[in-house]
C-alpha cells in the first residue's frame, strides 16, 4: 500500500494517483492554483482511493458553496464502500457530517482523527475552516496546539501548522506570538496565503494600518498570484487604507482585485459586500457598485444554508432596494427555525443564536428603523462568534451598532460605544469622528434635565 508525505497508508492509490493527491493538499494548505482541477487527476487516476474523494468533499464543504453540498454528499457515498484504513473511514464520516449540515459534528471527528494521528495535515487543515465557520477561537488555537509539538521544519506540511496556528493565536487575543509564528510560515512557504492573512489579523485587531500595509502591500505579487485567498488578503490591505481615510485608494482595490472580476465566489462576494458596507455606513458615494454584488447573491441567497453569508446577502439587498428579497431571506430563516434538528444541521443554531437577529438588523437598518437595530444587534453582539466568521469579518456588526445608535438619537449609548471602541482604537480617525457624532446628538426630551440634575 502507498503512503503519504507523512507516512499514513492510502488505500487505493497508484503512484500517478498519489502524486496528484498530494500537489492537490498542497495546493489547499497553500491555497492557490486550482486543487479541485488537481484532485479530479488523481480519481480519475485512481477510482478507489477513498482519500481522494474526501479531499474532494472538503474542497466542496468548506468554501460554503451551495452548488458543493450535493458533490461533496457525492463523495462521501462513492467512498463509503471502499476499502479504507480507520483514519480514512473517519476521514469520510466526517465529510459526510459536514455535506448534511452538521459542522459541529464533523469537527469532533476530525478532532479525534487528529488525536490519534497527529501528523494528518488534512484532518488539521479542514478541522480548522470548521473552527472558523463556526466561530470557535478556542479550537482555532488548540486544535493545531495539541499536533504541533509532533512536527518539524522537516516535514512538507509544516508551514500550514505554523499559519493555522497564528490564525488560531490571533483570535484568541495572543498577538505577539501569532506575529512570530505567521511570519515564519511564510519564511518557510511564501505561498501560504493563509499565513500572510493570519498576520494581516493581527495588525488589524492592533489597530495598525501601516504596518498591515507595510506587510501586505510590497508583496502583494508573492501572496495574490493564482491564489484563491487573493480576494480577502486585498480586503484587508483596503482595510488597512480605509481605518486611514484614504477612500480613494479602498475604492481603486474594490474597483480592482476585490471585486474588478465581478467574482460570484461566496468568499469574494463576502468581502465586497462587507467593503461597501462599511463604505456606506460612512456616507461614502459608492455609485451603482451594490447593483453587481446583489445579482450575484440573489441565487445563493435562496438556500439558506450558512447564516453569516445570509447577514451579507440582506446588506446587497436593502442597498439596491431589494426589500422583498431581504424579507425572503429572513421567511427562509424562519422555515429553517422551523425545521427538526437533523433537517436544520447546524445552521439553525447558527441562526438562533446570532444570524436571524443580525439578518433582522440589517434589514431594520435598511428601513430606517435605526431603534429597531440597535435592539437587535445588542443583544446578539457578545457572542457573535457563534455563528461564524473572524473578529475584524464580525467587526461590521459593531460598526452598524454604533452608527444606528447615532442615527436614533440615542446619545447615551451612542457615546458609551464610540468611548468602547476609541479606547480599543484611540489613533483611529474614523473612531474619532464617531465619538464627535455621538458626542453632537443632541439630548432627547427630558434627558437636559435629567444631566443638569446628575451635574448638580
């Protein structure tokens, strides 16, 4: 029997079929090129080899494309009956969990695949997407933690460890290290988009705008060319130009690699749609750019199967008018809602808990019933991890928070949140003009002498 770069057993393979299966996982943990094209080789080379079909299924699985859950359920029953090894077998459940909705499930698995086999990059590597579909920081960090001690410099995966690692490390707060180990990844493999993204975090949640760029901006040749991540690491040096005030230049990159393509990538349309959101929360004319991004979520917004891309479906629809379509989208939450718990998966947990709520807000935000958001979005955003996404992804929530209290008058708590956010962020311009918004509002009826009383 044939065995990978780190010794497991792969049942079913020829060396054509190895080959392939292994440029197509390296592909994914650097992610460029095209590993579904890659791994299509090695089935085709090799028609019982089981693991190849589950690299396949997660390819399909975690991009959260609606068109992927019936091939990635495909791959699951063609590998069923193979003859397998237990760590393959386990491999396959897992993706099967997943193709049904059942993330939480698949990452358990996973997790025990990884227990037992410490050096399986793939079961590490999908875990940790799940981690972060599922707004799980703690497993970000020590799903990786718990392997990483059983690697080496000298083994080919191991750059991939290093980047999920300071992915894990900067969403649980610890930046200093996810710097250090982020870096290095990339010292080891320029490639790894992931690792460039994971320390772009890092200086986001810093709140440090010309370092991020300093980071991202020289190299931009090294970490976008044929990567399938190229889309967010542009998101992220935008970011960086827009904590900046420099509108001119997020809208020449939005213009450009963000969203130049008109890319229907769910992913892509993620980041476009957040990008202009926050443009517009800030009062930015950004012309007929929602028309675009909404057509492109119409069809995927009427599966209903992952609640954080449902959020930024109704951002496209309530800029373009769309308000019909938004109200679909949260009758279609509701059917979800509705639904028996092994029909729902996971996605009806993510919508109780954060994604109806949130969809609801930016619906209410659209409408003008700024009171109505605010209402909803406070008591959701303490634990908005729950339903996917990273902080700075998350961050969006906050911002329309802030603005729609501004919006409603309401000037106690539109104070109380720009002094939270400027004592996160106290260099910010942006944070800063919104502290002096908040500050202008002026009293509501009675609050004047309710102050002078306090004053007193």
């Amino acid at each position: 029997m044939k065995t990978d770069h780190a010794g497991h057993a792969v049942s079913g393979a020829t060396q054509a079929g190895l080959e392939a299966y292994e440029q197509a996982a390296h592909e994914f943990r650097c992610m460029i090129a095209d590993p579904v094209a890659t791994i299509d080789r090695a089935i085709e080379a090799c028609p019982a080899m089981p693991m190849a079909y589950v690299l396949k299924g997660w390819l399909m699985l975690l991009g959260t494309e609606p068109e992927g859950l019936p091939v990635a359920r495909d791959c699951a029953r063609r590998a069923e009956p193979m003859q397998a090894t237990d760590r393959e077998r386990a491999h396959v459940e897992a993706v099967r969990a997943a193709a049904h909705g059942h993330w939480r499930e698949a990452g358990r698995r996973l997790e025990d695949v990884a227990a037992r086999w410490p050096h399986d990059a793939l079961a590490l590597q999908a875990g940790h997407q799940i981690d972060f579909l599922c707004g799980d920081a703690r497993m970000l960090r020590d799903r990786i933690a718990r392997a990483i001690g059983a690697w080496s410099e000298s083994m080919p995966a191991y750059h991939a460890l290093l980047g999920m690692y300071a992915f894990g490390l900067e969403e649980t707060g610890d930046y200093e290290r996810a710097e250090r180990f982020g870096r290095r990844a990339v010292e080891l493999q320029p490639r790894d988009g992931w690792a460039w993204h994971a320390v772009a975090h890092v200086h986001e949640m810093r709140n440090r705008p010309s370092d991020g760029i300093a980071w991202l901006a020289p190299n931009a040749a090294t970490w976008s060319h044929d990567s399938f991540l190229a889309v967010h690491n542009w998101w992220h040096l935008a970011l960086f130009h827009l904590e900046r005030d420099d509108v001119d230049e997020v809208l020449r990159l939005y213009d450009g690699p963000i969203f130049g393509s008109r890319s229907a990538v769910v992913f892509d349309l993620l980041d476009a749609t957040a990008m202009l959101w926050r443009l517009t929360l800030r009062g930015v004319d950004v012309g007929d750019r929602w028309e675009a991004v909404a057509q492109r979520w119409l069809p995927i917004a009427q599966v209903n199967d992952y609640a954080f891309n449902d959020v930024h479906a109704a951002m496209s629809f309530v800029c373009t008018g769309r308000n019909a379509e938004c109200e679909h989208v949260v009758a279609r939450q509701r059917g979800v809602l509705r639904q028996a718990e092994e029909a729902a998966g996971d996605n009806a947990f993510f919508l109780r808990e954060v994604g109806h709520d949130a969809t609801r807000a930016i619906a209410a935000f659209g409408d003008g019933r700024y009171a109505e958001c605010v209402r909803l979005l406070r008591r959701i955003r303490n634990h908005a991890h729950r339903f996917g996404g990273s902080h700075a992804q998350r961050d969006v929530l906050d911002l329309t928070l802030i603005e729609a209290a501004i919006r409603s008058g309401d000037r106690a708590l539109a104070q109380a949140l720009a002094a939270e956010r400027a004592a996160l962020r106290p260099h910010s311009p942006p944070t800063r003009r919104l502290v002096q918004r908040a500050g202008a509002i002026r009293p509501a009826l009675g609050e004047t002498e309710r102050l002078e009383s306090a004053a007193a």
